[in-house]
C-alpha cells in the first residue's frame, strides 16, 4: 500500500517535470547563448530607435515607428527574460490581460477627450480673452 | 496493485510522504506540498503584482497619451531639453541589468552560488549607475529651473540649448539676433533715443537676418509682435518648431518628473529587493530546488526594465 501510494505522488511529480519539459528541476532554465543574444538584439533596436528618431518620417510616422520598436523590445524582455514563452500560459493571460485593460484605459480615455474639444476650445478661447483686455 | 488512494491508509502514507519532502526542503512552508507547488504559487503572485504595477503606470501614460494629442507643441518644445545621449545611455544600462538579472535566475536554478552573487552584485552596481545618471538629469533641470507646476521658471530658450542649434542653426542665429535686437529697442525707447541703437545692432545681426526680415525690422510698427518669434514664418528660414516657449510648457516637466520619478522609486525598490536577495544568497539560501525569491526579483526587475524601454522614446525622442 504505502509503496503504490509513493509509486503514484513519485508519477504524478515526474509528469509534471515533463509537461513543462525543462532541462532542470520545475522550471525552464534559460540558455546563456539566447540570452545574451535577446540582449545583443534589445541594445540593437535601441541604437535603431534613435536612429530612426533623427529621420523625418512625416508626422504620425516617427512615433508609430518609436512604439513599434518599443513594443518589439518590451516582447523580447516578457518572452525571454521574463519566462513567459515557457511558463504556465496562466501566467501569460494575466499579463495580457493587463495590456488589454491598458488599451481600454487609454482608448476610452482618448475618445472621451475628443469628445470634449470643444469644451476645451471654449475655456481656452474665454481664458485668451481675458487675458488680452 | 492499481489501485487508487482513498483508504486512510493511503492518504497517512501521502502525508509521511510529503513529511519528508518538506524535511528535505527547509525553505519549504508548511501550507505547500512540495517545492513546485510553492513555487508556481508564488509565481503567480508576483505576477498578478505585475499586472497592478503595469496598471499604477497606465494613468501617467495615460496623463501622457491625452495631453500629447491635446498639445503636441509642448512635446516638441519640451523635449529638446532632454538629453538623448543620456536617456540612451540609460536605456544600455537598464537592458544590461535586465540581463544580469536573468543571468542570476540562471545561476540560482543551477546552483552556481558564485556566479549568482556577481550577477546580482553587478544588477545593483548597474542599477546605481542608472540613478547616478538621473541624479545628473534631474539636478541639471534643477538648476534651469526646468521643474513642474508652479516651480517652472526656465533659464535658457529652446534656441539656446545645443540640440536646438545643430539641428537648427539657422533659426537658433535668427532668434539670438532678433532677441539682441528687441533687447536694444527697449533699451532706446527706455532712454528716449528712438531707434538710434537698432540701426547699430542691425549692422551687427545683418549676417544672419533674411534680406525680408531685415525690411521688416526697419519698420518698428510691423515687427510689434516681436515676442512671439517662433510665428515669424520666412521662406528663407528654415522650419523653428519646437523653437517658442509653449503656453502649457511646464506641464512637460510635470508628466516627465512624475513618469521618470515613479520609475526611479521602483528602481530604487528593486536595489533594496536585489540587497535583500543578495544577503540571503550569501547566507546559502538558494540553490536547485528554491530559487523562487532571485526568480519573483527578477521579474520585478524586468518589468521596471520594460516601462523604461517605453519611457525613453517618449520622452527623449520626440519628433
């Protein structure tokens, strides 16, 4: 009996250990190769980001392009620095879930300040006429 | 003997077996079964922490976002007092310490004890360098009264400030010479000389004033509005945005302090993390089976790296 109960407590960790199939104990460890590689390409696209930045593109262009960039180095970071390629997907879904109630703020926030350009013009234009008698 | 465990016996023989592991483990705490479970529990921790934290920064990117669209000129205006070389140089270390960080969960999961305490010591030491560079940013800012809200009292002009000037060079010479001129006119008229000192200084700014703008400058009553020097548009001068003092000016400095100065609070917090973290690899906590805390450190560390890969662009680059 207590050798069938070890028996199953012994199988289940063992399964775990391959469903996350890593190279040592429960968690993926890293290699030194890509890491040093995923920080050759951040240093990379930040020489590329002020490159890019010195170069008129036009006017939404260069700040698409900045957020592209950053965007690109802020998914190397979560993916590889941070595990998530390898980790619990629950873990990734929480920080997507992050990302979508950061766009939902900002988004909101933005159309809801659209909304309100002409109160803004209003105040604007009534401070500018007191100020000049 | 495929049976399962339901019989008391079964489920004493689970307990004994999870007695020992938490023997094996003394790291391990009483309420988890075993170093995984303890582990992936605190993973999840750490990273719903991460979620509120990237949710605490959405308001000032999202102070950013609306008063970006509302009043881009004073982003253009604002951002030329920034240095780039600075910022990117931050960026460098930040990305360096992100990978030391990563370095030293690599470390603690394989047990290189050694190897652990250089990575941290080097993520500390790099983290102290990227707040020494602030400390110079902000006490240069400090000392041009470029701060927020009511403190805003600049001493320099866009024009004056070396980026402007080589990215611009005609409109800074421009700006410096109409500012000479409008200082010498007042000066006349303060003495009752009438224009005598203008004719002077006209000879002197000649150089660098478009032939247009010179027949302006001779007749006093059109060149009223000289303040507003950035409004005088010259086909033989070149673009001057960025160039006038905005009306919201100073809530540049504000988004910036408060953006760069919250982040460097969690860059801060992270050093006491990675001392305590450091203290406790010497101690000989870590190794294969608990490396949790080096692990939860460094993703806090990671997230601070990946606010700042946004903050540079926005802050120092804009166009």
């Amino acid at each position: 009996m207590t050798n069938s109960a070890e028996r199953q407590v012994m199988s289940a960790a063992t399964d775990q250990h391959q469903i996350v199939s890593d190279d040592h104990g429960y968690s993926h460890t890293i290699s030194t190769r890509l890491m040093v590689a995923v920080y050759a390409a951040l240093v990379v696209l930040t020489v590329t980001t002020v490159a890019v930045a010195r170069v008129e593109l036009g006017h939404p262009w260069n700040f698409v392009a900045a957020m592209v960039i950053a965007s690109l180095k802020g998914g190397l970071v979560v993916a590889f620095f941070m595990h998530l390629v390898w980790d619990r997907k629950f873990n990734l879904l929480l920080f997507l879930t992050a990302i979508l109630f950061l766009i939902l703020f900002l988004g909101l926030s933005l159309n809801d300040r659209s909304e309100y350009q002409p109160s803004i013009d209003a105040f604007e234009s009534a401070q500018t006429a007191a100020s000049t008698p | 003997m495929s049976q399962t465990i339901v019989t008391p016996i079964g489920a004493n023989a689970e307990s004994e077996h999870l007695d020992a592991i938490h023997q094996e483990n003394p790291h391990l705490a009483h309420h988890y079964d075993t170093p995984r479970h303890q582990y992936e529990a605190g993973k999840l921790g750490i990273w719903i922490f991460l979620v509120t934290e990237i949710l605490f920064f959405a308001g000032l990117f999202c102070a950013y976002t609306i008063y970006r669209t509302e009043r881009p000129e004073v982003f253009n205006w604002g951002h030329q007092f920034l240095d780039w070389r600075l910022g990117g140089l931050n960026t460098i270390i930040l990305l360096t310490s992100s990978l030391t960080a990563a370095w030293a969960v690599r470390c603690a999961q394989i047990g290189y004890r050694r190897a652990l305490i250089v990575n941290i010591v080097a993520t500390i030491a790099l983290a102290f360098g990227f707040l020494g560079i602030k400390y110079v940013e902000y006490s240069h800012k400090f000392h041009e009264g470029l701060l927020p809200g009511h403190h805003f009292a600049p001493s320099e002009e866009a024009w004056e400030i070396e980026s402007f000037r080589a990215k611009h060079p005609h409109a800074a010479d421009l700006a410096e010479a109409l500012e000479a001129y409008q200082a010498s006119r007042e000066k006349a008229e303060k003495s009752g000389k009438a224009h005598h000192d203008a004719k002077a200084v006209e000879g002197q700014i000649a150089p660098v004033v478009p032939s247009r703008l010179r027949e302006l400058l001779r007749n006093p009553e059109a060149t009223q509005p000289l303040v507003d020097i950035g409004a005088i548009r010259n086909p033989e001068v070149e673009p001057q945005e960025g160039l006038l003092r905005p009306k919201y000016a100073h809530v540049f400095f504000s988004i910036y302090f408060f953006m760069t100065g919250l982040h460097g609070i969690h860059v801060i917090a992270g050093i006491i993390v990675w001392i305590w973290l450091l203290r406790r690899t010497i101690a000989g906590h870590f190794g294969p089976k608990f490396f949790g805390p080096i692990d939860f450190g460094a993703l806090y560390w990671h997230l601070v790296d990946l606010i700042w890969i946004f903050l540079f662009p926005l802050l120092y680059l804009v166009s």
